[in-house]
C-alpha cells in the first residue's frame, strides 16, 4: 500500500469513526485490526520487505494504528456514555409523584384485645407472665386439683403426645409454675411479697363449632398473699371490665358454681340486653369468665401454707371478650385468614391500646 494511500485510508476510516454507531463501529475496528484487517494486512506484509524499506514502512503503520486505536476508542467511550444516559434516563423513578395506593396492613382483634387486657391490668399492677404451649399431667391437671379420675377433665379434653404430655387445657399451668417458684424463692414465706399476674396466652382443647375452637386464648388472672378475700376479687374483676368495655356503670355479678381447683368458685355475669345484644343495657345476664378463691389444695400442692396465705384466680376467653366488645358473630372467623375480614375488625399498626379514664 503506498505513501498516499495509507494517508487516505487514515482519513477516510477517522471520518467513518466519528458518526459511527455501536454496532458500525464494531465492524471498523474488525475490518481495520482485525485478523483479516486492512492495517493488520499490511503490517504481514512487511516481512516480504528488505530491512531499510521495512523498517520506514513498519514505522508509518505504527503510526497510522496508533492514530485509529485511539480514535476507536474514543468513540467507543462516547457511544457507552450516551447508552448510559439514555438507561438512566429510562429507569429514573419520579421520586416527587403520589405513591401508588397500596392497603396497609392491620393488628388482628385477637392482637388488640391482648394488648388492651395487658394494659389494664399492668396500670392495676399485675405483672405479665408466659409459659409453654406443652405442658405435663402435673402442671395442667394434678396440681390443679383435678385427679386423673375427675370428670372436669372430660370437660377439658385436649390434644395428647407422647410421654403423657398435653397441649395446654387453660393457661392455669402459669400459675402453679408461678407458685413453685414463689415457694423456692421464699422458703420461710414470712417476707414474702404477694403474686399477682396475668396469664395470656393459647390454650388448646378438642372442639370445634361457631363458639368453640380447638385452639384459643385465655387470660387468666392470679393474686395471692395474706388477708386476700372475695371483695378484693370481685373489686379487681368490676373494674377491669367496666375499663374494658368503658363502660363506667356496666353491672357485673358473681354467681356461685364449681371449679375443682377454687373454693368458693363462682361464675362472672354482666349486665346485657339479649334481644338487642347491647353490653350493659337491659335486664340481663351474660357468663363471660370464671373465677374463685384459690383452692387450699391447690396452695398446698405449690408448697404455700393455705393457713397463712390465700388468694383468688379469674380466667377470661380472649375471643369471647372480643367478640362480645366488637359485635362478631362466629368465632371461626378469626382464624380463616379473609383480608376483608381483617380490614373490617383489625386496628391500625400505629394505634396503641390505650387505657380508658377511671383504671
């Protein structure tokens, strides 16, 4: 390739470099230094060439080379930067327009009423306490006061495993895992300091219908220490639901019954209207819980002294608080997992329980 036209074949393939694109820029670099290329070509040449003529030529297309490589290369950069920007450009998410509607999600009424209990009976000075799901015979029925042959267990039939544990029946087992540890903790019990808790938590039984889960929650209450009667329970239970349900009037009554582990053992009413179903209206009564004073067998069996120390107990169904408060009509409903359900009972994330004027 002569002088001139190695001149030429320099300017016209700058030209071409300049407005080419991508791909037409790829196919100059191929047919210029590639393995068949014009340039690569004429450097193969050069051994053909005597050392002097060589040496001259060799020079004039390092040149050349030099020159086209970096002219590539240049445009390459231009090329990947405009691609750059165009991709940019593309994918830019407009931080300043509206956000799309999204539902936000919602704490299930099971949640909420758990909340709000905890809330009314720490402003009352209970402590919250929690225990296993699984529990042995001992702590769920034995020490309970409920012999292998009593016939509350039929009423309390449950899920059974292997090694003669159960899924828990109530959350009473919190209590005497509480009393154990009270009695260890104060072996003379002459300073002792009184218990008082709150037990929420699941509970499991084997049954199933509109009313009945076979698994629930329960929020059981427990006070002992010295000089502890019924008036002190009966306080604790009128002011805890008439703050729940914010009604300041709301009636409540206990009406004897039999729980083998409280002795005297009654049942909790409110005031209702059955025909309208209003909470504290009308002329009557609607069971919502159980409660009692604690049994002395039951002190005995966690190593306190009943002589010395008594105590009452109160258990409630979380579902049943909730469903009477909220007006909801099938217990089923709260575990079926309906998103429209939800959105109609839940309460927002950011809404806290708050405790009503009076606790």
């Amino acid at each position: 390739m002569p002088e001139n036209d190695l001149s030429l074949l320099q300017t016209q393939a700058e030209s071409r470099i300049a407005v080419a694109d991508s791909d037409a820029l790829e196919e100059l670099r191929v047919a210029l230094l590639g393995k068949s290329g014009t340039l690569t070509a004429a450097l193969k040449a050069l051994g053909a060439m005597d050392p002097e003529a060589r040496k001259a030529r060799g020079a004039e297309l390092n040149i050349v080379k030099t020159a086209l490589t970096q002219a590539l290369a240049a445009r390459r950069a231009v090329l990947d930067a405009a691609a750059l920007e165009a991709r940019l450009a593309a994918e830019r998410i407009d931080v300043t327009a509206p956000v799309r509607p999204e539902l936000t999600g919602a704490i299930h009424p099971i949640s909420r009423t758990t909340e709000e209990i905890a809330a009314i009976f720490s402003a009352m000075g209970f402590a919250i306490k929690d225990g296993p799901d699984i529990e042995n015979d001992w702590n769920n029925f034995s020490a309970l006061n409920i012999a292998a042959h009593h016939p509350a267990r039929a009423m309390m039939d449950t899920f059974y495993l292997q090694g003669g544990e159960v899924l828990r029946t109530h959350t009473s087992p919190v209590q005497i895992r509480t009393m154990l540890d009270w009695a260890k903790s104060h072996s003379t019990q002459a300073d002792a300091q009184p218990i008082r808790i709150i037990v929420p938590g699941r509970t499991f039984r084997a049954d199933h219908d509109a009313t009945h889960s076979p698994m629930f929650h329960q929020t059981e209450g427990l006070v002992i220490g010295r000089g502890i009667t019924l008036g002190h329970l009966k306080g604790c239970l009128i002011d805890f639901l008439r703050a729940f349900f914010d009604i300041p009037s709301l009636p409540v009554r206990l009406r004897a019954s039999y729980f083998p582990f409280t002795e005297p053992s009654m049942e909790v009413d409110i005031g209702w209207n059955r025909k309208t179903g209003e909470i504290g209206g009308g002329t009557d009564w609607l069971e919502i819980g159980g409660s009692g004073m604690v049994h002395p067998n039951v002190l005995a069996n966690c190593g306190i002294d009943p002589r010395e120390f008594q105590g009452f107990a109160f258990g409630v169904g979380i579902e049943r608080l909730t469903m009477l408060k909220h007006g909801i009509a099938d217990l089923r409903l709260f575990y079926e997992s309906d998103v429209r359900w939800l959105r109609h009972y839940g309460f927002a994330a950011l809404s806290p329980a708050m405790l009503h004027e009076g606790i």
